[in-house]
C-alpha cells in the first residue's frame, strides 16, 4: 500500500450538480472505506467536508467528533491521514491542471508526498488514454519534485465491476436487457462494454456511438420481446440519464404492447467505494 497520500478523485464533471454531489458522496464513502483498509478504527469519528476551492470539490477530513487533537495524533502514530478531494475535467470554474496543482499544494502543506488520482470513468475513451495522462503529466512537470503525482487505473477497468453491476441490477430483472453505456469513439474504447454485454448474454446499446438503443430495441421487438430492461452503465444521475428517461417514455408510448423497465446507474454506495480503493492502492 501506498503511504503519505493523498487521493484525487476526478469525473468528467457536468453543468448539472447532480454528478458532483454523488462524486463527493463516493469521496466520503472512500475516505471511511480507506481508513477500514489502512487499520485505522472510524468508529465515533465524523466525516467532515470542507470546501477547498470555489470549485465546490471537497477536502475531507476525517475528525473525531469531540477530540480532534487527539485524533491527530492517533493519525501520525499509524502514519495515515485522508485526504480526499474531487476534481472535474469538464465545466469546473477551474481547469483540471489547476485543480490538480491547488489540491497537490494543499497536500504538500498537510505533509503529504504524493497524491494519487483516481479517474472515475467507466470507459477507455479519449479522456481517460489521452487526455488526463496529458494533463497529469503536464501538472507533473509545474509542481516538480516537491510532490509526486500517480496516475491510476480508471475506474471501469476493475475486474470486480461486472459482479457489482450484476448484484445492484442485474439479478432483478430476468426478461431480454440491453446494457446502455455512453459510448466512445475511440477505436477500442467500447470494447470493454461489448465483451461485458456478451459474457451476460445482453445486448449493447451506446448513447453517443452506433448501435443506438433505438435500433436495439426494434431488433427485440421483432425477434416478438414483450418485456424489455434497459440497464445504464453510468455512474451517476444527471443530465443524460434525464435523457434515457424520456427516450423510454417515448418508447412505451410508441410501442404499448411491450414493458419497458429502467434499471437505476450504478451510484455512489459502499460497494463502489470499495473498488475505487482497490484501485488505489
């Protein structure tokens, strides 16, 4: 495990405040569940978010309800104390290579030597190969050596999120399902919701690239599907789900003679707490 860090969660970022609010309640989950990994007892203690920035990210403290100075001190002597923030690449009052600098410099102060930046994306599109390892780099090569900045694994490539989004969804609904994922057009970066959607015997469907999830359903309408879920691979509530939303009233409207279920996204909860933290580590 990695000692003296801090950690940087950073999404996509959005104009509705829905993402942000679930991104720093994935933070607060993360900061209890990286205290459980690290041995450190939470119990009776307070997680307490404080706004760093104007940015509206949070720096998460965790202090202990009555006895802060003690649990300082309780802190240095395991060698560990969170802190955890959130960044957005996207429609943040600051670009991401400042947040990422405002937030290293914020660690450094607390003592902190590294920082480690977990992108909460769920495929390997343009953001996630191209563009954050450029901007990390780049914020890398401004801060120096004082602190050191690692990149980690995003959050879709964790092995253990199919059984996650099979536990919260999946085992719900036994009728014909189309996995709805946002979709990239990077060459390769659908591919990982392709082979997901083939091991669970679905069908894919993608917001933003072909196969749309129009196309999808007249496929199983034909094939005589009475019964159609829709489970969509996004993290949080917003905008696009908004979307999905009516997209779905409009398909039971145009075809009554088939149900229509939308599962929920995956959301901020222990569960996927716990994988970001794997990932962390």
């Amino acid at each position: 495990m990695r000692s003296h860090s801090a950690y940087l969660l950073v999404s996509h970022g959005s104009r509705d405040p829905r993402p942000q609010k679930a991104a720093e309640r994935l933070a607060q989950l993360f900061c209890e569940e990286i205290h459980d990994v690290r041995g450190i007892n939470t119990r009776d203690r307070t997680l307490i978010p404080t706004s760093w920035h104007s940015n509206s990210q949070v720096l998460l403290a965790v202090q202990t309800s009555n006895r802060v100075g003690r649990l300082a001190q309780n802190c240095d002597r395991h060698g560990f104390r969170p802190l955890v923030g959130t960044a957005v690449l996207e429609f943040g009052l600051l670009a991401l290579p400042e947040q990422i600098q405002q937030f290293a410099q914020k660690a450094l102060t607390a003592g902190y030597h590294h920082v480690q930046i977990l992108p909460l994306f769920l495929l390997p599109g343009v953001h996630v190969m191209t563009d954050i390892p450029t901007i990390v780099a780049s914020a890398q090569h401004l801060l120096g050596s004082q602190i050191a900045l690692h990149l980690r694994p995003y959050l879709g490539s964790h092995p253990r999120l199919i059984r996650l989004l099979v536990c919260q969804t999946w085992n719900r609904f036994d009728n014909n399902r189309i996995l709805l994922a946002h979709g990239s057009r990077r060459i390769g970066g659908n591919a990982p919701v392709e082979a997901m959607a083939a091991s669970l015997g679905a069908r894919v469907a993608f917001w933003a690239t072909p196969p749309s999830l129009r196309s999808q359903i007249e496929v199983l309408i034909q094939q005589g599907s009475k019964q159609i879920t829709i489970l969509p691979y996004f993290l949080f509530s917003g905008g696009i789900l908004d979307a999905i939303v009516h997209t779905v009233t409009n398909f039971s409207q145009q075809f009554p003679e088939t149900k229509f279920t939308l599962a929920p996204p995956l959301a901020a909860n222990p569960d996927l707490a716990s994988l970001v933290v794997d990932l962390s580590l």
